[in-house]
C-alpha cells in the first residue's frame, strides 16, 4: 500500500513559527524547570515523528498536543502518583516568579490544580479552542469548557478580580 | 475576551530558549560572500544547495525533494563555507565535496552533473559546447535553461558557461556575480 504524499513544510519553518508558543505553554504547564525540558522533549518527539505525518494541517495544535503530554509527563514524573485532582500545585521553583512579568497571575496560575491549570493554560497561552483543549488533555470539550470556567473563577477569587 | 483572560494571553516570560535538535537530514545556512547571500544546504554529507534563492522557496524545495526535517544549522556546514570562501578569495581553484543534485530534473542533472569536467577554472565555454559535450548537439537553448537552474552554484561552476557570441547572458546570482566570478577565476 502507497501511502499518499504529504508536502510537509520544512521543519525549521514550525520551529521559527512556533517556539516561542511551544516554550510558553510547556512553562505555563509544568513550571519553569521542569516546562524548559518539557518543551525540549516535545520538539524532540516532533521531529522524530515528522516525516511520518500524513496531514499538514493544524501543525500548530499537533505540536501544543505534543508539549501538554510532554509537559504531563515532566512535571508528573516529580512527584508521587495520586489521582489528578488531588495533585498538589506546583510550586515555582528556579527563576524568580516575582522577577517575570504579571508575578501575582503567576503565583495564581501555578496553585490551580493541575487539571484545571492545564485547561486554562491551553486555552489562553496556548490560544487553542475547547476541542483542541480536550485532545491535549484526552478528554470531552464539554469537560474542557467545565475546567477553563472553575479555573477562571478561582483565578479571580484569588487575585480579587471581579470583570464578568 | 475578559480582562483576566487577556492578562492569560499574554502572560509572559523573560529568557525563553529555542530547542535543540539532533543533526538534520536537511542542514542549511545563510552564508553571506562578496557574490551576496547564499544559501547551502547538506543532506547525507552531500551537497544539494549552494543557491541565491530565498530561504522559503529553498527550504521548501528542499523538504519536498530530500526530507521535511530541514533545520538551520551552521555546524554541518562548516567544510563547505570554508571551501567556498577560499574559492571567493582566489584560492582554491576545485571543490572537494559530494554533490547531489536532487533539486534538479533528469535533463538539468545530465547538463550539470559533468560540467567540472566539461569546463576548467579560468576559461569560459559555451552554451553550444556543452550541448555538444552532453550528445545533444542541438539543445543549446536547453542547456541554458538547465544551467540557470542549478541548484548548486558555484560548486557546480555555471558561471563558465557563456553566450557563442561570448555575452555573460545571465546567472542566478545577477550578472555582476558571474563577472566577479570570471575575472576572479581570470587573475588568480
């Protein structure tokens, strides 16, 4: 069996593209050290998978899926195994969060809980819809929707904003 | 879009790094030479661009034809930059290095394959000639067709081609590159 021909773009071109989103989302996710080497690793699942692509379309979410799985697998190889919604929040550890711009969303950020911060992060960082959220995060979009709503409420309990 | 949700948009973070990667099947660089900006591309240890197309169109070309994983990196260059600056300062007068031709069609292949054999450092030729070398004797237009296609200039020495009447007629680089590159071939 042939399979069809998919005229990928070179690979430099997504890196060029993307990097700066990749980096962002895995650091958003996983923390700042452990979101460094998640982003490292995604990049090297990508490239190792490439050529085997059979669509050229929504490279972009194909590389975000990649980082979320990457960034779950990090963060979740430090710590204990307990069911997800018990996980405790990462702590922002290495460079100073207070030093990064928007330090106290920030702070707010890395306390969700990990569910919840992973949906919120793919959705805003990330700047992917409820579907491309569920498929990062093996779920339902309704679920997605569910997550990115509780997480935006305790956000703006926690940073005393009211703007609905 | 909410307030809190823009801050999320943006949020930002200082010192972030580009990946890594391994070695790629396409490695390419920008090389700037007194000719104007070049661009050389390796795949396998062998040499598939030496061009002054752009580096979209090139790289394109480049993941249709050898592999999508085209990545920029210097490193795997390094042998061919320094070939070729030694030939743009006068003084190398024949590459060591593998070619391989994979941007070029079956007839642009059998005019370029030869012509370090068909042409020699310091003299011009033909459009006829070469025909003539290749066994096609009436394909002179052809050939030139062929050879303002190469994909590996320089190395593969088009620029010895000229016009019967001895005009430049044309090169990828412009013709102030071709002229730079005879007279360079001409005094050294």
């Amino acid at each position: 069996m042939t399979r069809e021909k998919v005229e990928l773009p070179p690979f430099q071109a997504l890196i060029d593209a993307h990097w700066r989103d990749v980096a962002r989302l895995a650091r958003a996710m996983a923390g700042p050290v452990d979101g460094d080497d998640a982003a490292q690793r995604a990049w090297e699942k990508a490239y190792a998978a490439y050529p085997a692509l059979t669509s050229a379309k929504n490279l972009r979410s194909w590389l975000l899926t990649i980082t979320a799985r990457c960034a779950t697998d990090v963060h979740r190889a430090r710590k204990p195994q307990r069911p997800l919604d018990e996980a405790p929040p990462v702590t922002v550890e290495g460079p100073d969060a207070a030093a990064w711009p928007d330090p106290d969303l920030w702070r707010a950020v890395n306390e969700l809980p990990e569910r919840q911060r992973f949906a919120v992060t793919l959705k805003y960082v990330g700047d992917l819809d409820h579907h491309g959220v569920a498929a990062a995060l093996d779920t339902t979009p309704a679920a997605s929707r569910r997550l990115v709503s509780d997480a935006l409420a305790t956000l703006r309990s926690k940073l005393g904003v009211d703007d609905d | 879009m909410t307030d809190l949700e823009s801050r999320l948009t943006r949020l930002a973070m200082p010192d972030l790094e580009p990946p890594v990667l391994p070695d790629a099947d396409v490695a390419y660089t920008l090389h700037d030479t007194p000719i104007g900006t070049m661009l050389l591309a390796i795949a396998h240890g062998r040499v598939v661009a030496s061009s002054f197309g752009d580096e979209e169109t090139m790289t394109t070309r480049l993941a249709r034809a050898v592999s999508p994983r085209v990545l920029r990196q210097a490193r795997p260059l390094d042998d061919v930059r320094r070939q070729l600056d030694e030939y743009l300062a006068g003084s190398r007068q024949t590459f060591d290095l593998e070619v391989d031709l994979a941007l070029a069609t079956p007839f642009q292949r059998l005019v370029l394959t030869d012509l370090p054999t068909h042409t020699s450092y310091g003299a011009t030729t033909t459009y006829g000639t070469v025909a003539a070398d290749i066994d096609k004797p009436k394909a002179a237009r052809a050939v030139g067709t062929a050879l303002g296609a190469n994909p590996v200039c320089v190395v593969l020495p088009c620029h010895r081609v000229v016009g019967a009447n001895g005009a430049l007629t044309g090169y990828a680089g412009g013709l102030d590159a071709k002229r730079f590159l005879l007279n360079l071939e001409a005094k050294s």
